[in-house]
C-alpha cells in the first residue's frame, strides 16, 4: 500500500535503520543520506520517510511531503556549501531509476553540464 513500509524496499529498511547509510540530515517526514556511488564531488539523497514509488506519485498522494523532501534538497546543499546544485528525479527505468521509492538527488561540487549524459 503506498505511503506503507515496503518489506523489500532497500530505502525503507535505511529509514527503519535496518541498513545503515551515511545520514546527513533527518526531519519528521525525511532523511537524506550520501550516495553510495557518488556521480559527483557532492551526492546526497533526499528520501520521504513515507514509501510511494516515485516523485510523481509521492506529489500526488502526499504534495507536503514531496514540498518537504525539496526543502531539505535546498537545506542539504546549504549544509553542502553549494553555490551552484541539481537536483534530479529518476522516474521509471528508462531514466535510471533503480529504487522504487520516491528520491531526490542533490549533486554538486563540480560543474555540471547540461543535458547530463
């Protein structure tokens, strides 16, 4: 069920605290934790505490939520000292999404060209 705890959710279990992770920052509804395979000199996810597959999904069932985890996107990369970050949402596995739970990716500390890839 969304918003429910998915037992073979890899980042429910960090948000349980059954699989440890690098934690950054922590609120009521989110924890951002770094990368474990950075693609960037700075490379922290934003996770809702809450399970919903996907940003757009997380948007739509809980919009606060999904207001919250961009506020600690731009209170990471405060933290993170950045002058200049992007934030990205993978949806779907033809983007790159590989956890099927909602995430943000804040990366910086080099430049970063556009389009990526």
């Amino acid at each position: 069920m969304a918003g429910e705890p998915q037992e073979d959710c890899l980042f429910c279990k960090i948000v349980a605290k059954h699989v440890p992770a690098t934690i950054v920052r922590e609120t009521d509804t989110t924890v951002a934790f770094r990368d474990i395979n950075p693609q960037a000199p700075t490379h922290v996810l934003v996770i809702p505490k809450v399970h919903h597959a996907d940003a757009a999904r997380l948007a739509a069932a809980e919009p606060e939520i999904a207001a919250d985890v961009l506020r600690e996107a731009q209170a990471v990369a405060d933290a993170e000292e950045l002058d200049s970050y992007r934030i990205v949402f993978n949806t779907g596995s033809g983007a790159g999404q590989t956890v099927w739970h909602a995430h943000a990716h804040v990366l910086g500390g080099r430049g970063l060209q556009w389009p990526p890839g």
